[in-house]
C-alpha cells in the first residue's frame, strides 16, 4: 500500500475517533497501527503522517467521557518514545507539527506526563535554545511549558532544569545571547504565572534577581516589555516572598524597574503592559509602598504626557480607574493636588486623556473596569456635587455647519469646533454608548448563535463564522489570551467586579432616572441618545 494514502487514512480516522461507529476494541487496533506506522524503518511521510493522527486522537477523545478516553492512557509513553527520534530526523518545518503533537499527548493525562517530564523538559529547553529566533516554534514550547507547570508531579523537574538555563541567558552580556533575553524573560514569565506558590527557592533567589539585573541594564524595549510582564507573574503568584527578597529588596527591585519603564527618555512602548503591573503592585503590597505610591502616579502622569499610542494611553489609564473603584478619595486628592503639564491640576489632564479614548477602549478586563469606574465617579459627582470634578471641562468636536440646504460638500468643508462639556455629562454620554454597544453585541452574537444551530452539522462555515463575529464584538483576541483569562478571573475575585456588565448598567441608568438630577442631563442629550434609554424602558418626555 502507498505510504502516503495509509497516512491519510489513519488521519481521517483520527478526526472521527469519537465516532460512535468506531468502539473501542476498533480504536485500539488503529492505534496499534498508528505506532507501528512510526517504526524507524518506515517512510518518512507515513510516519509524519500517523505523527499527525497522534495528534487527532489525543485531542478528540481527551474531550470523551467514557471508556474510549481511558484506552488511549497505555499508548500515550508509547507515543512520546515514537515521536522523539522524528525531532533529530526532520527540518524546523515539520518541527512545529511535531511540538503540536507532543503538547496534545502531555495533555492528556498528568501521571503520564509526570513519568516521562525529564525528557520532555529536556526536548523543549533544546528546542527553546535552538530555535529562539523562530515564533512558531516557540508558540508551542510556550504551550508545553504551560502544561508541565500547571502539573504538580513535573513543576519540580521542569524549574530544576530549565531554571539555570534561563539565568545563564539573562546573565550574560554576550551579542550572541543578548538577542535571547526578551525570549528568556517570556518564559520565565510563562513558568512563574502556571505555577503554584509558594514560589520555590531557586524562582526567588536565584531566578527572580537575574531577572531584574537584565531588565535594569538593558535599552532595548522588547526586554523592558517582556521584563515588566515577568515582574507581574512573580508579583501575582505571590507578592509577600518577592517583596520580602533580602529584607525588603525585592521591594526596591520592582519600584526601580517599574520607574525605568515609565522614564518619559524611553520609547512609549516600554509601557505597553504597565498598566497591568501597577496595578498588581498596588493591589498585592500597596500597604508597603508608603510615599512610592505619590511617586509612581506622577512617574505614570509623566509618561502619559508624552504617548500617542491607544494602547499606552489605556495601559496607564487603566491605573487611575482601577483607584477610582478601590481608593476614591485618595486618587481624587492626589489628582487634584498635583500639577498636570498646565499648571492646572492633574485632574483635567487625564480625564482629557481618558474620556475623549474611552469609546475605542479594548479588552474585556480593561472595557469593564474602565466602565464600572465611570460609573462610581459618575454616582459620586452627582451626590456630592464635589467640585474638584464638577468644575472639570472636556473638550469636544462639534461640526458647524451653516444653516441652509446642506450638500455633500459643505458638510465635508464644514469647519469643526471645539466646545467645553462639563464632565459628569460627558461621561454620562459615554456610559450610554457603552450600554448601546453591548447590547448590538449582544443581539448579534444570540442572532449568529441560532443561525449556527438552525444550519446544524451541514456545514463547518457557520461555527466559524460565530467565531469571528463573537472575536470581532466582544474583542476575544483578548479575552482567548490566557493571560486575559488569567486577569479576568483575579478581577472577579473581588465581589465588585462580579456582575453582567450589561445587567449592572442597565441598573444603574434605570436608578438614576429616578434622580432629581436626570432632567437636567436629558435635556442635554441627542436625539439617538435618549433613544438608547427609550430602549430600556426609560421615559424621555
């Protein structure tokens, strides 16, 4: 028989392995098969191919719950011991394929995994040092370390051996291993972040150092980048031994890295991810900082003084509505205390930053906590009528267009304007968008769901495209990334952050609308605005 046509049926197979028509005396003979297809003697497409399979089977029938699954567990060594000597054998191109295959086979069950970890630790540190420069491939050793982490039987062997490799990178000062530090940093950061603390001796004295040395003395932005990112796994896993690093020098450590990259000499984007790991500082061992928290606000206002990019602008914005929510009074003081790039309090600055970038805001970590931050200062400008906010001003654009028979062209030579809202209106109007947003959302993600059940089986183009469109509204580049996921769920630990966003939103406009002050802000609003309230029930007339 054609080595390659044996090939694709022992693929085709592995995508219908949960198939009721195969059982499992029927699976055990394909799989018997599937390993003697990737004997030494065999082609090299065939046994690439039954590589391929390996990876259909372990991925299809790890999701089954009955007998099916657990006749795979025997074969599983068996597989990892076939798939070893294709790695020495094949080119970088096959390379990813066959780390795809190995991340499917340690995924499927712990113990497994647990009795062959050495080597596989050993594989993917030579694949990380080998291919360093290779995206692809370090995509899947990212996946692979991942899963040994998470796995309390290969945590232990994993850091035991890839701990020093990556410190004698972040070590050196070499070009040659000069250009590995960022990827170093990435995964050190990947096998801190799956980890479960307490955090050992050697990820603390000896990993967390030579992590911040490398950061403190590099210029390249990709280092200080991924560097940040790594600080805020070891802070997140457990702050109180990173903190207590040499009496209190781990402390110092992460106050010098976070200020180098918020330093207004450097690239903006050294701050891409800040946001994320001010917060965690101030959240995990705000009670140690003292005076350092005045500090790092105004290091953050410097920064945003000086950035252009969406990104940064909500990376550090981020910062002040994460402390509107939890610290109230303590960030109202401060902004209206320190001087923003003016002369005039801070306060204005960055609510300039903040409320005119708001509607392109992404992420569902950032969208959420921005949003519910809006609505506690919204509450309190309105009940308090406190004048450190109500005298704020924002600038926006109105198009002046003469009155008169309006043509394509006048309107498009129309001269824009710039006119003074009073912020509590304008975030008002902003919380009014949002709760439109989410609601076409929403609509168009039920809408698309029942189209794709409605089209059933016939055809795999419908689930794909809820997918996109589920990606496209509610913006799940991010909420699919782990580390979204991860920040997600530390979010919703605290007791405020747990609720529908929709839902609280709703609740909070209907609750207002009851105010003595929810005419005044009516009368202000367009026409397609209190149409959005009309849509929630809310008298307008």
């Amino acid at each position: 028989a054609s080595p390659y046509l044996l090939g694709r049926c022992l693929w085709i197979i592995s995508r219908y392995c949960d198939c009721n028509l195969f059982d499992q005396q029927t699976l055990l003979q394909v799989v018997n098969i599937i390993i003697n297809s990737m004997s030494l003697d065999k082609p090299v497409v065939l046994r690439l191919t039954a590589a391929r399979s390996i990876y259909g089977f372990c991925t299809i029938l790890r999701e089954c719950n009955d007998e099916r699954k657990l006749c795979l567990v025997p074969k599983l060594e068996q597989f990892f011991e076939c798939l070893m000597p294709l790695f020495s054998q094949s080119q970088n191109t096959v390379q990813s394929l066959l780390l795809e295959t190995l991340t499917a086979i340690i995924a499927y069950d712990p113990n497994v995994t647990a009795s062959i970890s050495s080597k596989v630790v050993s594989l993917t540190i030579a694949m990380f040092l080998k291919y360093h420069d290779d995206r692809v491939i370090l995509e899947s050793v990212q996946d692979i370390l991942k899963i040994l982490a998470q796995n309390p039987f290969c945590l232990v062997p994993l850091q035991e051996k890839i701990i020093p490799t990556l410190v004698s990178i972040l070590s050196s000062e070499g070009e040659q291993t000069a250009t590995m530090h960022d990827i170093a940093l990435d995964i050190l950061g990947t096998v801190v972040k799956y980890s479960r603390g307490p955090l050992s001796s050697c990820m603390v004295e000896s990993a967390f150092p030579a992590a911040v040395h490398c950061i403190l003395r590099t210029e390249d932005a990709s280092v200080m980048q991924s560097g940040g990112e790594c600080l805020r796994a070891f802070l997140t896993v457990d702050a109180e031994q990173i903190c207590g690093y040499k009496n209190g020098e781990g402390l110092n450590y992460i106050m010098e890295v976070t200020t180098m990259l918020l330093n207004p000499i450097n690239t903006e984007s050294t701050a891409a991810f800040i946001g994320r790991l001010v917060v965690v500082i101030i959240t995990k061992v705000g009670n140690l900082l003292g005076e350092n928290v005045d500090l790092l606000l105004k290091a953050v206002l410097s920064k945003m003084q000086l950035v252009q990019s969406l990104h940064v602008i909500m990376s550090l914005v981020i910062i002040f509505a994460h402390l509107i929510i939890v610290q109230m009074d303590a960030v109202l003081n401060f902004l209206s205390t320190v001087p923003g790039p003016t002369g005039e309090p801070a306060m204005s600055f960055v609510f300039a930053n903040w409320l005119s970038r708001q509607h392109m805001f992404y992420g569902a970590y950032e969208r959420k906590v921005c949003t519910m931050a809006l609505c506690k200062l919204f509450e309190y400008g309105v009940t308090t009528k406190d004048e450190r906010i109500t005298n704020v001003m924002i600038k926006e654009a109105v198009v002046n267009v003469q009155q008169g028979r309006r043509t394509r062209s006048a309107t498009s030579s129309a001269q824009q304007e710039w006119v003074d809202v009073p912020i509590l209106l304008k975030i008002f109007k902003l919380l009014l968008n949002e709760l439109s947003n989410l609601k076409e959302s929403k609509e168009a993600l039920e809408q698309n769901g029942s189209e794709s059940d409605e089209s059933g089986s016939e055809s795999a183009e419908p689930k794909g495209a809820t997918n996109l469109s589920a990606m496209m509204l509610f913006d799940d580049d991010d909420e699919e990334d782990d580390d979204q996921q991860m920040m997600m769920q530390e979010l919703m630990q605290n007791p405020i952050f747990q609720c529908d966003m929709q839902e609280y939103l709703v609740k909070f406009v209907q609750s207002f609308s009851c105010d003595e002050h929810f005419r005044v802000f009516l009368e202000k609003l367009e026409d397609a605005e209190k149409l959005i309230l009309k849509g929630f029930g809310i008298n307008v007339a």
